[in-house]
C-alpha cells in the first residue's frame, strides 16, 4: 500500500468486503485503519459518554506488550502540560525537552524501548490545534520510520471542525470516524461546518424600542418637575391648619413630662438615706418578734446573725465570715472524643495477583512518587484495590488496580460502580497475564 491512504480507499475495501458499511463496529474501524492505513484516528460524536466509550473498549482490548498513555484533556492544559503528561506516562522517570514536538520526543525515546505505542486522548476537541497536528504528525512519521505508534482520540464534533478549517496541515494524517455507527466521515462532511452567525437584527431592534421608552419616560419625568407636582409647598392650606391642633397637643404633652420629671428628681434629693441594719438588729428580731420593722441589712449581717442564734451566743459584733471557694474533682468530666469510623476495604499485594491464574482487573493509577498517591489516596477509603510493583526503565513503578474479576464483561460492568473522582481518571481493563509479566519482568 501507499504510505498514505484517504479515507475514500479505506472506505472502498470496506465496501468491497461487506455488503453494507455501517456493518463494522466502531472498534473494528479503528483496528483497520491502525493496521493498514496507520493513521491518526479521531473518533467523534456529540456526546461525551458514547466516544468515551469508545476509547474503553480499545484499551482494554491492547495486547499485553503495548506500552499505553491515556488522557484526559482539560481546557485549563496548555502545550507544555499535555506533552508532559503523555511523556512521563510512557517513559517515566525520563529527561526530555517539553518544548520540543511530540514527534521528536517520542520517537527519540523509543528507539531504547522498543514496546509498541499507543496513545488515546479523550476530550481531544480541548487540544490547541499545534498539538493537534503534533499527534497526527507523530502517526505520519512513525510509520515511515517503521514503528507502531497508535494514536486515537476522542472529541465532539468541534474537533472536526478544526481540521475542516485547517484541510491543509491534516490532510491524509488522521481519519475522521463516526463513533455511532463507524462509518468514515469527510473532512467537509455537513457535521463541520461553521455555525452560521447569530443574526443581530432582532436584537438592534430590541435595542431601539428600549431607547425609545426610555425616551419617554424621562420627557414625562422632566414635565412632571417643571409643574412641581413632586413640591409639598402646593399643598392646600386647609390640611395645614388641621395640623397645628395635633402639634399644640404634642407640646402640652412634652411640658407635662418635664414638669413629672422635675418633680422626680426633687423628691429624690428631700428623701432621707436608707438606714442599714446591724447584725445585733437581725438578732433581736429572730430571737424576740418579728413585728419589729428593720431597715435593709447586708448579706454578711444576715449570716452572721443566722449563726449566733444557733449556738445560742450573743451578737455584740459582726464577726468576719471567711469563704473559701473547694474546687469539686468529681464535676471535672472526661472529654468524649468521636472518633468517625471510615468503612472498610482490603488492600492486595503482589502475591494476591500471582495466585489468581486467569482474570481481569481495572487499572486505576500508575506512579513512581508515592506522594502522587497519597493526593488521591482519599478516594480509594470506600473500595478494594490492589497494589503491585513493577520494574519499568530501572525505577520501582507502582501499579493500583481493583480486585480480580472472572471475564472481562464484569470488569466494565464494575467500572460504572467506582466513585465519580475515580472515573474522572478513565480506568481501563488489564488482564491477570499482562500483570505477571510486569511484576516477573
């Protein structure tokens, strides 16, 4: 074959070996035009979840010798972090230049790895167009360098937009392909064209009507203030004089509080002082008769009175009456503490994936700095997950998996079940092979 085939000879093939060409799956597309064409493959559709999808069927179905970066892109990345990012996925612990393309790079450091490459960009409608272009370039010249780079990723129909713009710099490096029903799509297919301009008629319109009351209302306003209808000196006279009787009443009312107040402060200054009452006084009282009238007494006189008609002794002073304040030990109670008890979960080794002769796992994390882990370490409090090593380029590389599962269909039914932080991550399937050649190798 030709070192670059269009999307109209590999639909041709298609055509010529089956009846109809919707009849191949969308993985089967992606397979054929990885393996014959080995293009860049951009799978597009309007839903995020449907060529989401997509990209988790076609990792789990890699042979276990491929070397696989995946990721997510947000619209916050710029060039430098998503080349970071794939590289560091593929050859961790590494020296590179992120300022350099991705062909350059990748192919640099392949050549003392000679693992097949395979890349998937999810959200790939978020990437600058020169990375963009960097990814389908990378699939170009590997092939001509005879290496299997695989590059798919996975976006809206934005994506394809960009690259109807741009037909120049992406024309025969990538194919465009349906994620509903696998079908090859065109570079000027109606799903990438620009979207018309809004048409601002309506809303100029809008604009003058609005202008216009505006107008309006404020002529009205002006008129009403130059008849001074807004002034309280029009009021008619008749109202005024029904108001002087009510201030008249009102003033009355202040000179009487005056004058009680006066008289207030008067009495307070001819009363006599309040004479206080001794501790003898108290006495008589308690031990004579009660009839006898006292005058205010201090609390100390009052206790101090208490306690000689007890003993029976007489009252010839007031004696000092000492407290002293006996801290209680008993009403110092201990502090309960609530200690919030974290649900349980099993953690697996390397000898729990050596035991297990056939399965399949969701591979949920890889790295080499465990301070990496223990970031998101609070997410994983809730599930069983496993933790292998692995030897990768002379460093110790940790592996987080889930527990063993019997068939690959429960492993992507068990995906659907992790928390949401953890799905945001895109796990994907692995078999319990490809996990003892890692930890054997």
């Amino acid at each position: 074959m030709s070192a670059l085939v269009s999307p109209n000879e590999i639909n041709a093939k298609i055509t010529n070996q089956s009846s109809s060409v919707a009849a191949i799956s969308t993985n089967a597309r992606i397979d054929y035009i990885l393996r014959f064409s080995k293009q860049a493959v951009l799978v597009v559709d309007e839903l995020a979840s449907n060529y989401s999808h997509i990209g988790s069927l076609f990792l789990g179905d890699l042979p276990d010798d491929h070397n696989a970066a995946y990721l997510a892109v947000s619209a916050k990345f710029n060039e430098i972090q998503i080349r970071c990012r794939l590289i560091e996925q593929l050859f961790p612990g590494v020296l590179f230049d992120p300022e350099q393309p991705l062909a350059i790079s990748i192919l640099r450091l392949a050549k003392e790895n000679p693992q097949p490459i395979s890349i998937v960009i999810d959200h790939a409608h978020l990437l600058p167009l020169k990375i963009l272009h960097e990814l389908c370039y990378l699939a170009e010249v590997a092939k001509k360098a005879k290496k299997t780079i695989n590059v798919v990723m996975l976006a809206t129909f934005e994506a394809g937009r960009k690259i109807n713009v741009e037909k120049s710099l992406f024309k025969g490096k990538v194919a465009l392909v349906s994620a509903e029903n696998g079908q090859l799509l065109q570079f000027d297919n109606k799903l990438f064209k620009e979207k018309k301009s809004i048409n601002v008629s309506k809303y100029v319109k809008f604009f003058l009507i609005l202008v216009i009351l505006l107008a309006l209302v404020a002529t009205a306003f002006l008129e009403l203030k130059n008849r001074k209808l807004f002034s309280f000196s029009a009021l008619p006279q008749a109202k005024t004089n029904k108001i002087k009787p009510i201030e008249k009443q009102l003033n009355k009312a202040k000179n009487t509080r005056t004058i009680a107040s006066k008289i207030k402060i008067k009495a307070k200054v001819l009363a006599p002082a309040p004479i206080k009452a001794t501790a003898a006084d108290i006495f008589k009282v308690l031990t004579q008769s009660p009839s006898i009238a006292l005058p205010a007494a201090k609390p100390s006189d009052i206790l101090t009175a208490l306690y000689f008609t007890n003993t029976n002794a007489t009252v010839t002073e007031a004696p000092k009456v000492k407290t002293k304040l006996i801290k209680n030990k008993e009403t110092m109670l201990p502090v309960v503490v609530d200690k919030t008890q974290h649900s349980k979960h099993k953690i697996f080794n390397n000898d729990y994936y050596l035991q297990a002769s056939q399965g399949y796992v969701i591979q949920l994390m890889g790295f080499v700095d465990d301070s990496v882990f223990q970031q998101e370490k609070a997410n994983y409090q809730n599930i069983d997950y496993g933790i292998y090593t692995r030897m990768l380029n002379g460093q110790k590389f940790m592996v987080i998996t889930s527990k063993v599962y019997p068939s690959k269909s429960q492993a992507l039914a068990a995906i659907k079940l992790l928390p949401a932080e953890i799905r945001k991550q895109r796990p994907w399937i692995k078999s319990i092979a490809a996990i003892h050649h890692e930890i054997k190798n």
